[in-house]
C-alpha cells in the first residue's frame, strides 16, 4: 500500500513540475495533485 502511494505521489509530483513554468503554478499543480491523491486514498 505505502509503495503504490509513493508510486502515485512521485508520477503526481513529475507531471506538476512538467506541466508548469511558474513557481505560483507549481503550487496549483501540488495542491491539485495533493487532493487527488486525498480522494483515492479515502
């Protein structure tokens, strides 16, 4: 279970950093990945 949580916040992690150019944006895409990550886990 820890794996595959790990797994999904390191893929989750690299997409943010990818899609964005903008520190501010980086914190949107953390933020949105974060809740995504809430909701699977829940």
């Amino acid at each position: 279970m820890a794996s595959k949580f790990a797994r999904i916040t390191i893929i989750a992690t690299l997409l943010a950093v990818s899609a964005c150019g903008t520190v501010q944006g980086i914190g949107k895409d953390i933020s949105t990945a974060g809740k995504a990550i809430t909701k699977t886990a829940s």
